[in-house]
C-alpha cells in the first residue's frame, strides 16, 4: 500500500467515524469536516476529480452545519431568563 492510498484510508476512514459520532459533541462536526476536506485533497491527488469535488462539497455542508450549532449555542445561551421565569409575582418587578 502506498502513501497516497494510506492517506485516502485514513482520510475516509475518519470521516467515517466522525459521521457516526456527530451527536455526541460539535467537535466531531468539525471533525467531519476536516475529514471530508482531507478525503477531497485525495479524491484530486488520485486523479478522481468527482470524488475530489463531491467531498469537497461535504466540507462545505459540514463547515455550515457546524458554525449554524455554534450559532444555536450561542443564542442559547446569550439571552437572560425570561420575564416570567424573575420568580416574582405577576406585576411585581
């Protein structure tokens, strides 16, 4: 086995692990992402451009789904308590 097809194992055999583990910590989001962006880096290295570009497409979605969580994290937790959760009476500031 050379390098080039280590590499492209390594590369798809990550993303693959990542992809299983996704739910579990925005980590392996990005994770993912790095993975998909290496397994398109191969995908051109071999010579099989299709490959290349349709995981280099995969970085793009990753990358997206990554920064729109941590977006959804941030928003959570940005905003203060709600009025109705002050714990005083109604009216009552």
């Amino acid at each position: 086995m050379d390098a080039l097809t280590t590499f492209g194992l390594f590369s798809v055999g990550m993303g693959l692990v990542f992809y299983a583990f996704e739910d579990r910590s925005h980590w392996c989001i990005l994770g993912f992402a790095l993975a998909c962006f290496l397994g398109s880096i191969y995908g051109f290295l071999q010579g099989a451009w299709p490959f290349g570009l349709v995981e280099g497409v995969w970085t793009v979605v990753a990358i997206r789904r990554w920064l729109a969580f941590q977006r959804e994290k941030k928003d959570r937790y940005s905003s203060g308590p709600s009025p109705s959760s002050s714990g005083g009476a109604a009216g009552v500031p």
